[in-house]
C-alpha cells in the first residue's frame, strides 16, 4: 500500500527541512516563554537540528530507505518513530519531574528513563541489518565501525584536552553526547562507505 502524498513529503529531504525550521521557529519562540526549561527549549531546537542532518542524509542518499525489504523498511521505520517518541516524552518527563524529587533511588529512575527507548532503537537498527541483503549489511557495519572508532578518538581526544586544561567540559554532558555523536558520525559514515560502493 502506497503511502499518502502528505507522509511522502514529510519523509523527503524538503519535507525534513520544513519540519526542522518548524521547530527551530518553535524552540525560539519558547526561549521567551515564562516557566518553560531551557532543557525542554535545548530539546527542541537538538531535534531541529538533527532533522537538519536526516534532510542531508535524504538528499545524499535518497535511496538508503529502499534498499531493504519493504516489510523490513516499514518494520526499522515503525520501531524507530516509536522509540524516538519515546525517547523524547520520557527525556520532558525526566527533566521535569527531577526538579521536583529529592528521593536518590527515584532520582536514579527518573534520570535513566529516557535510556530504556534508546535501547529500542538500537535493537530496531540491528533488526534492520539482519533484515537486508550482504551488501547492505556491509555498508551498515562499515559504517557503524568507521562511526565507532572516530568517536573513541574524538573521546579520547577529550579527555586528553581535559586532563591539560586547555578544556573544560562538564562530564555529564560530555556523557549525554556520545550516543548522538555516534549517530551523526554513522550517518556521514555512510555517506561516504555508500559512494565508494556506487
């Protein structure tokens, strides 16, 4: 079954970048609102933003989507919306109610919630490479490997900018970064593994 032309153009690249300055236009008019958290304003301008990245992605590689089966295309589609839906109702939830808990055990609850739809997304992602053909799967593995190691060295490079006080990064936020890190390097990773094998 065909999807509606509306869905089609959300998908497509111009539809993205529609979507991302929506919320960018958003997150800035929520930066003067009175009683609304920086967090929740910082999320919505993170999500503009890497809308941003899947228009660019899109663009460069509008075939990335049909290179799996159509049940495993819809299925990845499907179990990522979700996850990411989840991932960012949980992530208001947490910032929320931990300016209001002062319980350490709760506190812990509260600030690891957003962690459990994260985990649904990656199981979606390697659903996805066990779902399409060899030389897919190369690409996605060749990809995540190249995105992994740049990120390690990224890190580490860090760290030893840290240790020299040249730096000052707060450790949280460094931690909160690295799973966004990864999936911006994966994504241009296979910008590049996708062209060498066209």
């Amino acid at each position: 079954m065909a999807r509606p032309a509306f869905l089609r153009f959300l998908a497509s690249a111009p539809g993205l970048l529609l979507q991302s300055l929506l919320l960018g236009a958003a997150g800035l008019a929520l930066r003067n609102v009175a009683g609304v958290p920086q967090s929740l304003v910082g999320l919505v301008l993170g999500v503009g933003l890497g809308l941003v990245f899947a228009a660019f992605l899109r663009w460069r590689l509008p075939e990335m989507c049909e290179t799996a089966p159509t049940p495993v295309g819809r299925r990845y589609t499907r179990e990522m919306v979700l996850a990411m839906s989840a991932y960012a109702a949980f992530l208001v939830v947490a910032i929320v109610l931990l300016k209001r808990v002062e319980a350490p055990a709760l506190r812990a609850v509260l600030a690891l919630l957003p962690v459990a739809p994260i985990g649904l997304a990656i199981r979606a992602m390697i659903r996805f490479i066990r779902g399409v053909d060899e030389m897919q799967q190369k690409i996605e593995l060749e990809s995540v490997s190249m995105a992994s190691a740049s990120l390690a060295m990224i890190y580490m490079a860090g760290g030893f900018l840290q240790l020299a006080q040249v730096i000052d990064v707060p450790a949280g936020v460094a931690m909160i970064w690295v799973f966004p890190g990864l999936a911006l390097l994966y994504g241009l990773a296979k910008v590049w593994v996708t062209g060498r094998y066209r």
